[in-house]
C-alpha cells in the first residue's frame, strides 16, 4: 500500500511539473498548487486554452508510473472574468466561475465558459460541445459553458452502464440495431451493479433502477420494474401442484428476504408470508438468480421482460400471471451533456425499441419454423 501511495504521488509531481513548464511557456503565472488542484492566470484566454490542451494532451500520451488499474486524469475548467490578486492568491468570481466549471469537464477534458469560447473557437480547432446554460453554485446568473473531450475517441464512441441482467438480456440484443443506423457510433457497454457517478467516471448514458429523482440528471422512464414468480420444468414437476400463490411458500424461494417477495405476496392478498425452507439462497443479480432456477434450485422472482427467450425455449415456466411492480428502469445522463449528438442518438433509438412491439430482436425468429 505504501508503494502504491509513493507512486502515485510521484506521478502527482510530474503532473505538477508538465503543467509549470506549460504555464511558463504560455506566458501564465500559477498561483496556487495544493493537493490534486492549482490556479493559474492568463493573460489571454487562447494562451489559456493552449496550455490546458497540451497539459491534458500530454498527461494522456505520457507512460506514468501507477499502480495496476488506475490513472491519473484532471479536469479542466478555464473563465475569462475579473479577479482580485491577494499577494500569491487569486479570488472574485472570475476564479470561483473557473472552479465550478472545471466540475462539468470530463476526465482529462476542458470545460469552458462562453466568454472564452467566443475568443478561442475561430483559431483553436477543438472539438466544441455545447453544453447550455450551467446553474453554478455560489454564482448568481446561469453561465452557458463549452465541454471540450480529448479523447481520440470521444464523440465516436458511446460508453453505457447497465446492471448486468439489463446489459445482457434485454439491451445486448438490440445494438446491433443502433450500430447499423449510426455506423459511425462505437459502443462499450459495461454490466455492473453499482450506481456510477457521471461527473467523475467516463460513461456517457446509463440504464438505472429508481424512480427517477437524480439531482444533475435526465432521465427518462424506460419500462416498469416487474416481478413474478419462475421455477424451471424439473422443479415444477418434482413439486407437484402449485395452483394458488401461498402453494410457494411449502417450497424453496430464492432471495426469500428480498422485498420484491413480500410486495408480490402482499398485490396476492397473502398476508404475513412465511416460509417453510429453511435454507436461504442470496444473489446479486437477476442474472444470477435466473441460472440458479433454470438449474432447479428453486423458485425466484425475475422480471418476465428480460427471460421471454428462457421460457419460450423452455428453460424457465412462469408460475403465475400476478406481476408485481417497484419503480422503473430509467435512461440517465447527464444534464450537461443533453446536447451530445451521440447521446442523443442513443435516447430517441432507445426511446422508440422500449414502445410495445417494436424492437424485439428475436420475433423473426419465433415466427419461423
């Protein structure tokens, strides 16, 4: 751990030293460096733009020294304001409009405001995003800004998160749909359970589970999240009848303490459910839990709208038409980035596969024989 740390503080230093020696160059005067962050002033807002292109150009091109899986990628926010200099400082809300936006950067981007965007868009060929007006905390009046990637691949490529069930069963079959009218859209899509954080983490849209409030976000309602109960033909045939809800409880319920199994009990009028297994079987993911029943381990919960292929092929049997419902699955972005044209290529072709009979990848499939 100790060498890790050592690492990265030498990579620190070196960032440190590219971008004095860019500033100095650039005719600008740094006037603050404290842990991962520094100030620095311009006299021209083009010498400004220049210096902070080259630091991020040559932090992404340059080999450092890290422990496995990290990077080192800073964010760049650049104003053209006032200022009051204070011996070695700088303040005002020039500098304070330059820290906020240096938030709504990528990482290892720019982000500009429009006073330095309307002095540098004729003779800095960059590839500008607008990005609209930004409420800023702390300043009073909305500030359009200007988001500028450097990654070589930044507006060719869409990157998505999605928990692993959604990623695999329901949006991986449709791609190839979106690629073959936007050919020139790549895609990486990444299946993961946790919550990302779109200001501090290089994905561009994800799939979430909610009910929609997510502050600095646009989301839009996808499908509702249903449930119902699924066991596979063997374990139905081994169990015998189960012909009325409360028959499950005699048998193994997978993820028995997930609340999805109390709201399905409670919508089928049973009250205060209880098990009789004593074994309890906890899983991750829907798609987990769907080869767990599929391998007649039990009964689970999946929503029917990922497994159409799994009963169809007669993998899994749905026990009961009773769905139960908790929030929705959602498309979120950021709200600074509802602009891109890549993200909005996404959303309305996403958009229009979630309306009903539209966009099923396997419905040539089940119509032949």
């Amino acid at each position: 751990m100790e060498m890790d740390e050592e690492r990265t503080h030498v990579a620190l230093h070196t960032s440190y030293a590219v971008m004095a020696n860019l500033v100095a160059k650039h005719h600008g005067r740094i006037f603050a460096m404290a842990g991962d962050s520094f100030l620095a002033e311009f006299a021209s807002p083009v010498e400004a733009v220049k210096t902070a292109h080259a630091f991020q150009t040559d932090l992404r091109d340059r080999p450092l020294d890290l422990p496995e899986g990290l990077t080192m990628q800073f964010r760049v926010g650049i104003n053209l304001g006032d200022v009051i200099v204070d011996g070695d400082n700088l303040f005002g809300d020039g500098v304070n409009v330059a820290v906020r936006l240096e938030g709504l950067a990528e990482a290892g981007g720019l982000c500009l405001s429009s006073s330095v965007y309307d002095q540098v868009e004729g003779k800095l060929p960059l590839d500008y995003e607008d990005i609209g007006p930004q409420a800023l905390k702390n300043i009073a009046r909305p500030v359009k800004a200007y988001r500028v990637s450097l990654r070589r691949d930044a507006e060719t490529t869409l990157s998505i998160t999605a928990t692993s069930t959604f990623s695999a069963n329901w949006l991986a079959p449709r791609l190839g749909a979106f690629i073959a009218t936007h050919p020139d859209i790549n895609i990486e899509l990444k299946g993961m359970s946790r919550v990302v954080d779109f200001n501090h983490e290089p994905f561009d849209v994800g799939i979430r589970e909610g009910f929609g409030n997510w502050p600095g976000l646009k989301a839009h309602p996808l499908m509702d999240r249903e449930f119902s109960p699924f066991c596979s033909p063997d374990f139905l045939k081994a169990a015998g009848e189960i012909s009325k809800p409360s028959d499950l409880l005699k048998h193994q319920l997978l993820d028995w303490r997930d609340e999805w199994w109390r709201e399905w009990f409670a919508a089928a009028g049973v009250e205060n459910p209880q098990s009789t297994c004593s074994h309890y079987f906890q899983f991750d993911t829907q798609l987990a839990i769907s080869q767990a029943t599929m391998s007649g381990q039990g009964i689970a919960l999946l929503t029917p709208e990922f497994f159409k292929r799994d009963v169809e092929s007669g993998r899994l049997l749905r026990l009961f038409d009773l769905t139960g419902r908790r929030g929705k699955f959602w498309l979120v972005y950021s709200e600074a980035r509802q602009h891109s044209r890549k993200i909005i290529a996404f959303r309305d072709w996403l958009l229009r596969e979630v309306q009903p009979g539209v966009g099923d990848p396997f419905a040539l499939n089940r119509g032949t024989s």
